[in-house]
C-alpha cells in the first residue's frame, strides 16, 4: 500500500519535472521579460489601486496633463454641458482626450486653463482671449476656470 502511494508519487514527480525541463527556456525568458518590464511592480499597482488612483498617479492633479483638476470641474461644473475649451501651457496634450463623452468648446464659453501662469498672458493674447470677459469660478495652484459672461 505505502509503496504504491510512493510509486504514484514518484510517477508525477518524473511528469512535472519532465514538464519544467520541456519549457525551461520558456520560463527562463518569461522571468527575463517580467524583471526587464517590471511586470511585477505593474501588476502590483493595478490589482492594488482603483482606476481614478491610477490616473491620478499617472496624469496628474494639478500639473502636467492635470487629469484630477479637469475631473472636478467636469463634476462640478460641467455635468449638463459637455463641452469645454481647454488650454495647457505646458507641452502636453490635451486632458480632454481622457473624456470620451467632451468635445471642445468652440464658442469658449466654458475655459480651463492648466500650469498657466503671469508670463503666459501674452499668450492669451495670441489666441484672441481676454479674461476680463470672463468670470472666475474655481482656481487651484496654476490651474483656473473661467465662464464667460452674458
């Protein structure tokens, strides 16, 4: 009996080291990969963080693409009207690619302008805005939003 148990023990021992010596290579270059990518780490931080986490960590509250500004003012604001004209005056795109459901603001009448600050003014000016024709309605660090008046 107990050489039995031992034999079939022994038997799928041989068959799981046969399976690891057959895709040796394959594990080996898999672990490689993982280390290179830190799939690990990435894993990590996806299982363990929700999404809106994950896009603050990546893009940002109020800086470079200032994912977490436009989300609050889109959810305070903006819930009723989807379109708004944004301006980042760092050299990244647009957050609003972020948002499937809004569409630029021809009309600009809902502004929101990101890392801008004293010197870019003059910029305003190059892009016809004048924010004496518009009202603040919220502002944090250098990220501002601005209504147009009636």
């Amino acid at each position: 009996m107990i050489t039995k148990i031992i034999n079939i023990i022994t038997r799928i021992i041989n068959i799981i080291t046969r399976i690891i010596k057959s895709y040796l290579c394959y594990i080996i270059l898999f672990l490689f990969l993982a280390l290179i990518t830190n799939f690990f780490k990435n894993f990590n931080i996806i299982v363990s963080n929700n999404y809106n986490s994950r896009m603050f960590i990546a893009y940002h509250y109020c800086g470079g693409i200032s994912y977490g500004y436009v989300k609050k003012i889109i959810n305070k604001y903006l819930l009723l009207n989807k379109a708004v004209y944004v301006i980042n005056f760092d050299s990244y795109p647009s957050p609003l690619d972020l948002f499937i459901d809004f569409q630029v603001d021809k009309k600009k009448e809902n502004l929101i302008l990101l890392n801008f600050k004293k010197d870019n003014k003059n910029q305003l000016k190059d892009l016809r805005l004048n924010l004496l024709e518009y009202v603040l309605l919220d502002k944090e660090d250098n990220c501002y939003y601005y209504k147009k008046k009636k």
